[in-house]
C-alpha cells in the first residue's frame, strides 16, 4: 500500500495549481508571470519584482545534504508551522479522522485538527522522580488516529524520545497513520536526529525549522521530511508562492556559516548551566527540569507571581500554567549572557 492512500481522496484527485515559476525556469525574458519588469528602490539585487522559486533548489539541495536526506524527501515550508497544517489538512477528514497528541506539548498540533474538524485524542506525558517521558502503554491503547504527533525535545518539557518508541509507534500504525516527530530543537541537543529513518518506515514524517538552532524566526522558514509520495501530495496544496525571496538569501547565508551555530550552541548550554545553578536553588521555585533545548521549565510557588515580577523588571517569561500538569510552571529560554545576568539579578533579589 501507498502511504498517500491514507490520504483525504479529494486531495489525491486534485489537480494542484502550477504557477510560472512552477511550469517553466527563470532565465530569459520574464513575460510569463505578469510581474512588474522594474525591481523596487534600494532592492539589494535580490529581484523582488520576480516570484521566488517556489522550492529554491540551492536552499532544498543544502538543506536535503544538512539532513541526510534524499532532495525528493524535502518539502521547505513556512516554519514548522505550515508542515503540521498541511498534513493536517492532506490527510484527516473532517468529523471522522482523529490526531494524536502527548500533552504538555506544543498547541499548534491540536489546533490545526480542531480548525480541519479533525478529532483530538490526548496521551500525556507521565511525570516521575526522572523528569517527563512518553506514555508507551498509553500508545499503544490508543484509538487509531490519522496523525500521531510526537516532539523531541518536547516543548516546554525538553524530555527526549527514544528512537526505538518512535519506529515502534511508526510499525504499529503504518496500515492506517504516519508518525510525526517534531525536531525543532534537535540541533540544541547531542541526540541524532530521525531523518535518516524517514522511509523506513515510510509512514514516519519529520518536521524540521531554521527558528531555532539557526537564529531564523523572522524568516519563517522550516522542512517537511517525509517519503517521497507524500512530499508530492503535499506540493498539492502547499501556496504557489510560500517562502519569499529575502528569507531564502537569509537562510543560505545562515547556512553557510556552521562555525557560529556551533559557538552559540556552546555559550547557550553554559550560560543554561549557570541559570540552572540558582534556579534549583531559589526559593520561589518547587521544581527544574532542565530539558534538553535552549529553554528551562520550572514549577514556581507562585507561577503568576513570578511572571508579574519578571515583567517589571523588563524579562518576559512563559506562562504553561493552562496546560494540564503544569500548574505555576514557567518557561524560560536561555538568552545571552549578558541577558542570562538580568534574569540572574532579578532572581537574587527577588
């Protein structure tokens, strides 16, 4: 069986829109587009008067060798964001698939099946004396779903996922759902990531952003990993246009320089050595847990209290407390050292 035969028949039937950068290259006289011919004032080169490539093969081939992973397995998207909708929309039908999720976790999961229609089915994460690790037997009990999403490092817990659950998880569904790994944070960590698994199985999919370990939040920019089928389907219905031209240069730039991605890999996880050492013991805060990304959650006696507190002192701090067992919890994400020693400050004197 095709992977894409789970997939929403209508969207298997469709014929997908081709844009003029889509049917035909960028060279020569641009008559095909009913762009403007002259580029704006102060443009830099970039041609902003021209649509971008819709999937700009130099970013693709960089990211597709970054990961491991075959360029026909690579979907470039909006951020991470985009990649969870578009499968959303891809593969459950409204009022009668369902979507997995492991709660504490990230809500745009959740979200995007409740805008489908699609059902929600919650597996919480279990919390004990080791931190927070994934309900096996609660996975396995589960309803089937279209989607089984699962985030590694988890936001906000930052509790790692073992492979062998994953592709266990992967096998048990494959007849009738794909496993959704979120890595956002997979370069922050030391564990590989699952990308080299991607088509074995090949109902496993992976999301992937430049958000993150990349400094690229402003530009929106992530990657859908998947079999090459599914890439297809996706092309479907993802916009003509998705990734404007600036953010593609910022991104291939970003890119190009692996030396300071590794410096501040390595400043983040001292200066969230030093933050950890007064939080575990502060006063105000019950519990840590460190996690395994760019960000710390911990449990306050006053979670709300805090978070006012911080906001006077100019910090801006998470609140997690509306998700189920993070009651007074916060997080906080690892800035530079220089804004590491105001939260520092603000906590000795608080």
């Amino acid at each position: 069986m095709s992977i894409t035969e789970l997939a929403r028949p209508e969207i298997r039937a469709l014929k997908p829109y081709a844009s003029a950068r889509a049917l035909a290259d960028s060279t020569g006289i641009l008559l095909n587009a009913n762009e403007n011919p002259w580029p704006p004032a102060h443009d830099g080169g970039l041609n902003l008067n021209r649509y971008p490539d819709p999937q700009p093969v130099e970013l693709k081939s960089r990211l597709a060798a970054l990961y491991g992973v075959d360029i026909e397995q690579l979907l470039i998207t909006r951020g991470s964001d985009e990649g969870i909708d578009l499968l959303t929309r891809a593969f459950c039908r409204a009022g009668q698939d369902r979507v997995l999720i492991c709660p504490p976790c990230f809500g745009m999961y959740a979200l995007s099946a409740r805008i489908q229609g699609a059902g929600v089915v919650e597996c919480p994460l279990i919390e004990d004396k080791e931190g927070w690790r994934v309900d096996t037997e609660g996975l396995r009990k589960a309803p089937a779903c279209r989607l089984y999403h699962l985030c590694s490092p988890n936001n906000p817990t930052g509790n790692l996922i073992a492979p062998e659950i994953i592709l266990d998880l992967a096998e048990r569904v494959r007849d009738h759902g794909l496993v959704v790994v979120d890595e956002a944070y997979i370069e922050l960590c030391d564990q590989p990531s699952m990308a080299a698994r991607i088509d074995r199985p090949s109902n496993l999919v992976g999301l992937r952003t430049l958000s993150k370990a990349f400094g690229l939040a402003g530009c929106r920019l992530g990657a859908l990993i998947a079999d090459a089928e599914v890439i297809g389907l996706l092309r479907r219905i993802i916009a003509p246009y998705p990734l404007p031209t600036p953010a593609i240069a910022a991104a291939l730039s970003a890119l190009a320089d692996p030396d300071t991605r590794a410096q501040q890999r390595q400043i983040i996880r001292a200066q969230k050595t030093r933050l950890l050492a007064v939080l575990e013991k502060h006063p105000s805060i019950r519990k840590v847990w460190p996690g395994e990304a760019n960000f710390v959650l911990v449990r306050a006696h006053d979670g709300q209290g805090l978070i006012r507190a911080a906001a006077e002192a100019g910090i801006r701090l998470r609140d997690q407390s509306a998700q189920a067992q993070l009651a007074d919890c916060v997080r906080i994400t690892i800035g530079t050292p220089a804004e590491v020693d105001h939260l520092i400050r603000f906590l000795e004197e608080t």
